[in-house]
C-alpha cells in the first residue's frame, strides 16, 4: 500500500528561509567578496544564492523617478595656439609648457 505523506509549508518556515537568504546578500554586499568567494567562505550553493539575489531583486519596487545629478560643464580650455596641416586638420594647443617645443620645431 503507497503512503503519501502531505508535507505542509508554513508561511513562517517560508519567511525564515528568505530572512536567511536576505542576510547573506547583505552579507556578501558588505564584505567585498564576489558572489561566488562568499559562498565558498559561508558554504553556500553558488547557484541557488545566484537565485535568491535575482528573487530579491525582482521584489524590489521599481522607482517611478531616478535622482539626477548635473555637474556644472568644465570651462572649454583657453587655445593658445592652432597650427593648421594641408589636409585640413587642426592641432590646438592649449598647455603653455608645449609652446617652447613647437617654437623649437617650426621657429
């Protein structure tokens, strides 16, 4: 005669489990160490790791809005000097300490 036993999950032994999970991603963020260094350090199967960090992710709300940050333009560079060659192209110059050498090259 077949049994079949009837395994029941609880929400509480299902909430551990990803409880666990989340510390060693948290973990494994915190200490430096690749993913597959830490759980070789703590144990852990590489792969099923690899599918706590994607289930993790995919729970995580999106957000709507992004934070920007603009960085004020560089001012453009002061051209000291421009030297223009046959074929068109142009050579600016635009660090004092290059002109004596030009000067000793076309002066």
């Amino acid at each position: 005669m077949n049994t079949v036993r009837e395994i029941t999950i609880t929400r509480e032994l299902v909430t551990e489990k990803e409880q666990i999970w989340q510390e060693h991603i948290k973990g494994q963020k915190e200490s430096g160490l690749s993913r597959k260094a830490y759980c070789v350090k703590h144990h852990l199967n590489y792969d099923q790791f690899g599918y706590w960090v994607n289930k993790w992710r995919q729970q995580q709300p999106i957000p709507k809005l992004l934070p920007v940050h603009l960085n004020r333009p560089a001012p453009k560079p002061v051209t000291l000097c421009t030297l223009v060659f046959k074929n068109g192209a142009e050579l600016k110059v635009h660090d004092q300490s290059i002109l004596p050498l030009l000067h000793s090259i076309w002066g």
